[in-house]
C-alpha cells in the first residue's frame, strides 16, 4: 500500500472526506459531493495512480491560510488582532516558504476575511492540500504541524471575521425561513455550502417547525445540491446542536 492511500485512509478514519488531487487540484469534477470516509473508495482511487491527498475542509473548522508569498505573516495578523494566536493543528505547505494552514474550530459558518492583513485568507469551505502530498513546483512534501489538537480562535479574531446575522422571520406563531432561504440564494456559486451549512444552523437553533427545515432543504435542492448532501448537511448539524 503506497503512502499516499495510507495517509489518506488515516484521515478519512478520523473524520476527514478525502479526494484524490492532481498536484493541488481535485482530480474529480463533482469533489465536493464525491469526497468521502469510505475506504473501498478510497483504496480505488488511489490504485489507479499516486494522487496528492485533499479534503474537505470539516463543518467545525475555519482555517487562518497564511501566505507569505504575498505577504502574509502570523506576526501581522497578530498585531492586527492584538492578541497571540494559539497554537492549533497546522499544516505547512511543500513551498517551503513558511505558508501555512492553520486549523480552528469554526465560531459561526459564514465567515469574511475584509479586515484580514495582506496575504491571509479565511477558509471555511472547500478542499485543502493535505500531507504527506508533494507540492508541484518544489517536489517537497506538505507536513504537519504540532502535534496539538484544534484550538478556539481568540474573540479578537472572530471579531474581525464576523458575518452579518440573520434570522428567521416570525410569521403568526411559527417562524418561517424564508429570510434564510433568499440569504442563501443571494451568495455566489461557491459560497452557497457554507450559507447552507449556516442557514440551517440558525434555523435549527431558532427551533423553527419541520415543514420549515423542509423548505429550506428543498431550497438546497433547487440551488445544485443533491438531496443526499442537503440532508447529511441538517443531520449533521443536528448532532453537533444535540
């Protein structure tokens, strides 16, 4: 068994949806619903080649990505911040050059990077490079960090990737998740699994009624998920509220 499919069948045992890469890319189109645990799957795949190994970035995770490449830095988003970041699982690119992912538990779905310095992202959704995979144009491996688990942002962070807040409408003596429903449909393409996420979060917090929830499903739906994904996506959220 080569390292790659090992590496990947530890990750996918942990929790983590892997999917084969071709350098950084995902070599599947439709990854997002095809990343899984399944580990037939994933010994399939990769017995057709060596891929890189990727994931889905977890429901519970926001990762600080820090590219020193465009200058980003750990120090400037602490100075920014006012406060010293604390150690988390981390994941150091095969670039070389000091860039990193820094993994965190997600304080709320929706995030923004507007008050972010230079050379930092926030990343809530999408896939993530994952060691021991070789980066591209270096040939070098990307590497774990500490081993340390995934720690809570710093209030001075989330205050700086704080989204707006909505919530449900009160119609009569229900709520009704219409409001949530248009946020959803307003985001872009590739923003809409993390309104998802965060429109039912908000609506299984507000105890909205189950013909509510099954709006806001069907919405999914409408919007390109597939059924499958939009349910996993409420049960999902439902065991981590429960």
């Amino acid at each position: 068994m080569s390292v790659p499919v090992r590496a990947a069948l530890r990750l996918a045992a942990a929790g983590w949806r892997v999917l084969p890469l071709n350098g950084k890319k995902p070599f599947l189109t439709d990854w997002m619903n095809l990343a899984t645990t399944d580990k037939a799957t994933i010994r399939q795949w990769w017995a057709e080649q060596d891929f890189n190994v990727g994931a889905v970035i977890p429901d519970n995770h926001v990762v600080i990505d820090i590219d020193p490449h465009n200058g980003g830095s750990l120090a400037a988003l602490e100075d920014l911040a006012k406060v010293r970041m604390p150690p988390t699982l981390s994941i150091y690119s095969g670039r070389g050059d000091g860039s990193v992912h820094l993994h965190y538990l997600r304080p709320f779905p929706k995030t923004t990077k507007v008050r972010m310095p230079e050379g930092i992202d926030v990343l809530s959704n999408g896939q993530v490079v994952m060691p021991p995979s070789i980066h591209p144009d270096t040939g070098q491996p990307y590497r774990w960090g500490a081993d340390v688990p995934v720690a809570r942002l710093p209030r001075q962070v989330i205050s700086l990737i704080q989204p707006t807040v909505y919530s449900p409408r009160r119609s009569g003596n229900s709520q009704d998740v219409g409001g949530l429903i248009s946020y959803v449909r307003k985001q872009p393409k590739g923003q809409r699994h993390d309104a998802y996420h965060w429109a039912v979060r908000r609506a299984i917090e507000q105890q909205v009624p189950e013909r509510q929830l099954r709006k806001l499903i069907e919405a999914a739906e409408d919007l390109g998920f597939t059924p499958q994904e939009a349910r996993r996506i409420v049960e999902s959220v439902r065991k981590a509220s429960a």
